[in-house]
C-alpha cells in the first residue's frame, strides 16, 4: 500500500508488548523522543503521552513475560494486565507493537510464548500487530531482511501471522527521527488497512477480567486488615523473653526459587554460591543484633513430586534441620513470585516438606522472592489472583508469609521484618524450635544417616562429596570454600596428620595444611582420608563409625 492511500492521523495509540528485556521501555523513550519510561521491570501497565511528529501519541507499556515462558508458566495477574492494556488507551489501540530483540536467536520457544500471551487478546489482534525490531545497532550492514531468512521458519511464522509488518528500532540513536516518522506512517499503513479501525477487545473478555480484578483486590485488602490484625496480637503478648539473640533457619524450595539469594540477603552479604548444590551448606552471621544461622537445603525440579526426587536429596531435607542444633527456629519456604502457581507445584512443595513430618508446618514461613518484579502490587492481591493452590499452601502454614527483593539488598527494613515474623512463630509454639520427634522420624533418620555412611565408604576415590549430619559426631561438607561443620564439639580440635614424602606431620588447623597432599583427618570416631585441601574431598574409612 502506498503512503498516500493511508490514512494520516492527528493522534495514534499505541500498545507495547513482549518478553521481558526486549526493550519496551527504551522503544516507548524512543517513539515519545525523551526519558519517560523507567528502565525496570513492572507488574502493571504504564501509560504515557507526547507530541511527535504532528500527532499526539499514546503509548502503553504492557508488563513482560520470561522469554521462555508459555502463558500457562505466567502468573495470573500479568495477564490480566495484558487484556487491560487495551483498554488503557480508549477507544483502543490503533496498533500493537511486538519487540523482539534482533540480536538474539528465535527460537520455537520464543515463538510459542509470544504467540500465546498475544491470543489472550484474542485472534484478531494480529491485523493490528506489527512487530518492533529492537537492538538495530547490532545489524551493521546486515539488512533486515537478511536476518529475518537467516532465523528461520519460527521468526518467518510469527511475521506472517501479523501480515509481514515489521520495523527495525536503534535505541541508541535517537537523533535519527526519521526512524520514528517511518515507524508511525507504518501504523498509519495498518489502520489503513483495518478499513481505518482500531483494535478493540471483546468485551466480555475485558468484563470478565475487570469484574475478577476488583473482587481480588477486595479479598486483597481483607487479608492484609486480617494479617495486620494477627500480628498486633501475637506482639501484644510476646514478652521481652521472646526477642531472640539467636535464630536458626533452614532455606527450602525448589531449584532456582532463590534460596542463595534470599540467605545471602538475610546475611547481607555474599555467603552463598548461586548455584546447584546436591548438598546442605550452612553459613553463620550477626544481623540485627542477632546471631543468625542459615541453612540452605538442596532443591528439587520444580514440577517433580517427592517420588521422583533422589534418594540423597530427601535424605538432605531430612539431615538440613539436625545441622543447626538443637532445631531450627523457622523453615523458610521458598516461592517465586513472578511465576505461575498450580496444582503440581503445590504437591511437589508440599509432599518434599512432609518429608518432616506434618509438625513442621506450624514453624514455616512462605518466603516469597523476586519480590522487585510485583513492583506496586501487594503481594495480597498476588495471592488472590493466583488462586486456591497458593491460598491452600498458605493455609498450611498458618498464613505466615514475607516478600524479599534480593535486588535491593540496601533495605534492610525487609530482613528486620522477616526476622521479628520469626520470632512470632516462634512466640506461636510457646518459645519451641522445630525438632524432628517420634520413633518412626528417629528411625527413618537412624536409616539415612546409615544409607549415607554406607554410600560414602563404598564410593571411589573421586566421586562425589557430600554432607553427613549426626547428633554426635559428624562431619559436613558443604560448598567450595565453605566451612567443615563438626557435630561436637571436641572434633573442632582435631588434628591433621600429613603424609608427605613418606613423612608424617601433624596440623593442628586446617588452614595449615598443604595445598595438595593426602592427609588423615580424625574426627571423633571418624577416620576421613583429605585427598585436597583445594578440593575438599573426603572419604569416610571404617573405624568404629557410629
């Protein structure tokens, strides 16, 4: 179509949407011409105004998704706020602008989740639709064109979906407006083509989704005056007694919920490693006038239940609460909150938990991270929006629960809070930590200390390390760099006997030991063989274990 068979208009609507750090917000600065879109993620839409190019521009900035999420992976309040992005500019929008970044691959997945979030809107938001190339810089020389036959079918289907419109935007360089006039007569070209109309949703689709909305927020503001209520009264009777100098955790949750990060926010520095770990780690420090231990439990798939998870990682969630004598004082369950919430991983976070048995609910906080990604919306009316297999997760543990933005770690109002909920659990149990209790749970524990003690004699040198956790004598080996956590207090003292070129020498402390030679270490009635100090293997030898 010609430009001259478009229609020019005075004012044009604009709605951006697409996957987290595809550059929404720069290509809003860019199109308005200034700094008015702030450059971080948003759980809400944002709407802004200019003048450019002889029109008066509406641009809407809907919230992004992760790039490899399907809408079902999405919570429910981000695509609530999709269907309302459309609405924000009345009577609709004349165009939606799709970003991708052109400088990173697309793939089916990529695809799959622009496409879905997108038909939230319905089908016919795709003669409305064209997609915004971002990071044009990165081109060079290459045409768009070229890029687009060099990506493949899955870029191609997702361009012929919205009639091959499409765009190329330098963020960069906002000096060159010419990029900007050719992308709003594009626009322009597309009304056109929509016999001079803008897309409008459903209405019953808005309907719906704004009747949902305002009863999430009603149920919002009634949980946070009952959570309010519930904590007055606990610290209405919380005697002086019970502001602890000591507080003991245990960090649970699912692999890449955030538990490192959230221990080494409630430590204020950097004490864990943001990584895999088969094994428990512990670490200590003073935080608020509090000595804090901190466990941190190995994770499982998030979608996993408890009978595919490994053997040796249930065996860790049972040992992680004997690694802080004599139990501890909360199990901080971890949850992120910029995810979906369904059915499969209630069960799997539920099922794992059980695993200490039903009392440790009565002791459990649901720790909920990436709280930057909520940004004005309370963590209230996340809940509601999100349904009952997070409310019934909630109810488990006495509704107890606190939002930590490991982003912003300066804030040290969030770790003060989380620590005073604690103590009010604690105050909750009559002054009790958690203690694994009964004959079956010393039995099952006596069994899995044994399997571990089995598993590691019968392992070849250069396997695996792990931890082992005992009431008395014990040795637990934790992350690179970390400390050996003893189980009494007379194997801090043990000494280190070296053998080198066919000599013995004994160390008093392990820092003295060389840096690669085979030493003995005796702990208590253990016999361990140090292959490294660097790597920190240990093989448990038979002598008199347990």
């Amino acid at each position: 179509m010609n430009l001259s068979d478009a229609q020019h208009l005075s004012e044009l609507r604009i709605v951006l949407m697409g996957n987290r750090a595809a550059g929404k917000s720069s290509s809003g600065n860019t199109i308005l011409g200034r700094e008015e879109f702030a450059l971080k993620t948003s759980a809400q839409c944002v709407r802004r105004h200019g003048e450019v190019a002889d029109r008066h521009i509406t641009v809407i900035e809907a919230p992004g998704w992760w790039s490899n999420y399907t809408v079902e992976m999405s919570p429910e309040i981000l695509k609530q706020e999709i269907v309302l992005s459309v609405s924000l500019c009345p009577p609709g929008p004349h165009a939606v602008l799709l970003i991708i970044p052109v400088d990173t691959g697309f793939k089916e997945i990529e695809r799959k989740a622009l496409q879905d979030h997108l038909d939230l809107l319905s089908e016919r938001v795709w003669s409305h639709t064209i997609v915004l190339f971002t990071n044009g810089d990165s081109l060079s020389d290459t045409s768009i064109e070229q890029h687009i036959e060099s990506e493949g079918q899955d870029l191609q289907r997702l361009l012929d979906k919205c009639g091959n419109r499409f765009h190329v935007l330098n963020n960069l360089n906002r000096s060159d407006d010419t990029q900007i006039k050719e992308l709003l007569e594009k626009i322009e070209e597309t009304v056109a083509q929509n016999n001079g109309c803008h897309f409008e949703i459903d209405r019953k689709i808005l309907q719906e989704v704004e009747e949902r909305r305002r009863a999430e927020e009603e149920r919002a503001e009634e949980r946070m005056k009952r959570m309010k209520k519930q904590r007055e009264n606990i610290r209405s009777q919380m005697s002086d007694a019970q502001h602890l100098s000591e507080l003991r955790i245990v960090l649970m949750g699912n692999r890449a919920a955030g538990k490192s990060s959230s221990g080494n926010t409630i430590l204020g520095r950097e004490e864990f490693d943001l990584k895999t770990s088969a094994q428990c780690v512990r670490r200590h420090g003073e935080v608020a006038d509090r000595h804090i231990t901190v466990i941190e439990a190995p994770g499982w798939w998030s979608d996993y239940t408890v009978e595919k998870s490994p053997e040796i990682l249930k065996q860790e969630i049972v040992l992680s609460v004997s690694l802080c004598p004599p139990g501890p004082h909360a199990v901080l369950l971890i949850i992120r909150v910029d995810t979906r919430f369904k059915e499969e991983k209630r069960k799997a976070l539920q099922d794992h938990l059980d695993l200490l048995s039903e009392r440790v609910w009565s002791h459990t906080i649901v720790l909920f991270t990436h709280g930057d990604s909520l940004s004005d919306t309370s963590i209230e009316q996340h809940i509601e929006s999100e349904g009952q297999d997070l409310q019934r997760l909630l109810d488990k543990c006495g509704n107890r629960f606190h939002v930590l933005n490991n982003l912003n770690r300066s804030d040290d109002t969030q770790i003060k809070e989380l620590l005073e909920k604690i103590e009010e659990t604690v105050a909750l149990n009559n002054g009790r930590h958690f203690e694994m209790g009964g004959r079956k749970e010393a039995e099952r524990l006596d069994k899995w200390k044994e399997d571990i003690r089995i598993q590691t004699m019968s392992g070849a040198e250069g396997s695996d390390s792990r931890s082992l956790g005992s009431s008395g004598s014990g040795l637990f080996r934790s992350r690179s760099g970390a400390e050996p956590v003893f189980g009494s207090s007379s194997s801090r003292n043990s000494s280190h006997t070296s053998y080198v070129s066919g000599g013995i020498k004994q160390y008093s402390s392990m820092e003295l030991l060389p840096p690669d030679c085979e030493c003995l270490l005796f702990i208590g009635h253990f016999q361990c063989t140090f292959v490294s100090r660097n790597l920190c293997f240990f093989i448990i030898r038979a002598r008199n274990l347990f």
